[in-house]
C-alpha cells in the first residue's frame, strides 16, 4: 500500500458487509469514510479534571497542655543575725551598757556606785527615815496617814479631799542622788550598819542571804574609801552626774 492510499475512503477499499437486521441499534459507523490522514492525528487531549482539593486534614485537638504545679517556693535563707554588739565592761554588781540609765553604768563602773547600790537594797536596817522630828509634826484636821509612807497623809474630808500631805525631810532622804553627793568614808560606815541590821533580823543564820551578807561585810570592811571617793567622783561627771 502507498502513501496515497492514506486518503482513499476506506469504505472504497473494504466491501461493506451486509447490516445486521437491527429494529433498536445502528452499528454503521462514518468513520468508514475518514481518511486514514485524519485518523493518525492525534485526538484531543482529554482535559484532565481538577484535582480535588484536599480537605486540610483536620489537626488533631490539642489538649490543653496540663499545668504545671508551681514549684515549691524555695524557703527565703534565714536571715542572718545581726553581730551582738559588744556589751561594755560589766562591774562587780551590774551590767550597763551606753542605752542604760547613767545611775546603772555608775553602779557597774565606779565601787562608790556598788556601794550606794547596796545601801539602796536595805537601807532600812541602818537609817531610821523619816526622823522622828517628822513623825511627830501636827496632822492637820480630815487628814488620815498613807499607808506604808510614814509621815505622809492624805485628805478625807472637807473641800481638800484627795491632797498628799508628805512631813518628811528630803535631804536626808536614803535616795541615789542624796548618796552619790556623799562621801566613800560616810557610805562605808551606813553600808556595814544596813548589813549588820539585817543579819541579826534573820531567823536562819545558816541560810544563803546570811552566807552573802558575810561576803558583803568583809568586802565593805576591805574598802579604801579616799581611792573610792576619788575613782567614783571621776566617773560619776563623766556620766554627767556631777557637776
């Protein structure tokens, strides 16, 4: 077969073959008188369907994330004390410090200071206060004595109710300011009289308030009172005491 026989009808090269009787379909196709040309050329390309956009895949939920216990609080560094401040020298009887009344650094600085302290502590055994000058002075009309403070009343009666009247002498009264103006030498001599007078008012001679009351005498009886009086006058002005 030629090249020209491309475009000869196959219908004229081919006997038709006789139709099937068919009363519902025709098989006969035109096609028969394409040329073979024709035939070869390439049919159209099918245009390919859009492609079926992808669903976006769904994301998978996320679980809210589990909070997380906080964390045990970390417990604060225990703050650091502050460095004691050194205590000042510490007397015989009494510790002071510069914070304390003048009157307690004196006790605890000076021996005339341990001294009046002591007075102070049982005065009573060796000075006879209020005098007996005092006590005997006239008591006005509606006054009554104050219980526990001899010579010293109060009124009860008439327009003067609730007035103090007080007859003793404070000059001679057995106080820190009255002695710090005495002399080592005097003090000496009322501190043995208040020991003594309370060691022969106890009932237990053997008892521990006798054992320190023997201590006190022979420390008081050892006392150089001039060395005192000049030591105690030092510190008591540079405490302010004195003038």
């Amino acid at each position: 077969m030629s090249d020209s026989d491309d475009d000869v009808p196959l219908g004229q090269m081919v006997k038709k073959s006789p139709k099937p009787a068919s009363d519902s379909m025709d098989f006969e196709s035109d096609d028969d008188d394409i040329p073979l040309g024709q035939m070869k050329k390439k049919a159209p390309a099918k245009k390919k369907a859009p492609a079926k956009k992808k669903a976006p895949a769904k994301s998978a939920k996320k679980s809210p994330a589990k909070k997380s216990k906080p964390a045990a609080k970390k417990a604060a560094p225990a703050k650091k004390k502050p460095a004691a401040k050194p205590k000042a020298k510490a007397g015989p009887a009494v510790k002071a410090t510069s914070a304390s009344p003048a009157s307690s650094q004196f006790y605890a600085k000076a021996e005339k200071g341990r001294m009046i302290q002591a007075i102070l502590c049982r005065w009573w055994y060796g000075i006879s206060w209020p005098s007996e000058e005092a006590l005997s002075r006239p008591v006005p009309k509606g006054y009554e004595s104050l219980d526990g403070f001899s010579g010293v009343y109060v009124s009860t009666a008439g327009g003067e109710v609730g007035k103090i009247l007080d007859n003793r002498n404070h000059e001679e009264c057995p106080c820190f300011n009255n002695l710090i103006a005495t002399h080592a030498g005097e003090l000496k001599t009322t501190l043995m009289k208040c020991i003594e007078g309370q060691m022969e008012k106890l009932d237990d001679k053997n008892c521990d308030t006798m054992k320190d009351l023997e201590k006190m005498k022979k420390w008081c009886n050892g006392v150089n009172a001039d060395k005192v009086e000049k030591e105690g006058t030092k510190v008591a002005k540079g405490l302010g005491l004195l003038d």
